[in-house]
C-alpha cells in the first residue's frame, strides 16, 4: 500500500524547492542585465512578477552593471 503522506509531502518539498530555484534563476538572470520582461516570459510569470522576485532576493530591482553605474 502507497504511503501517501510521505509521497506527496515528498513531491510538495520537491515543487517548492523548484520555485525556490526559479526565483532565483530569475533575479540572477536580472543582475546579468536581462529585462523584467524578458525573464517574464523565460520563466512563465508577468514582468512584474518576475521585477517583484528579484528585488526580494537582490535587495534591488537594477542590474549589477546599474549598480555599478551609482556607485562610479
């Protein structure tokens, strides 16, 4: 017989781990310069989905080189 409980919290931990590395595909893929829309539509979420992501992980919503850019 199929334990359930342990299968499906095992597939539940496995989807949220997923998520977590998509989001951070998509503020890496920001820091390297990429537009919100663009990543938007890489990752399969609205542009402001995709800036609101990134700027909870970055701390930020610019690109690395924007940040550059500011402190020079």
């Amino acid at each position: 017989m199929t334990d359930w409980e342990k299968q499906l919290g095992r597939r539940a931990t496995a989807v949220d781990r997923a998520k977590q590395a998509l989001d951070e595909g998509i503020a890496a893929a920001r820091l390297d310069g990429h537009s919100f829309r663009e990543i938007g539509r890489w990752a399969g979420v609205n542009h402001e989905r995709a800036r609101t992501i990134a700027t909870r992980i970055n701390g930020d919503s610019r690109t690395a080189a924007e940040r550059q850019e500011q402190t020079a």
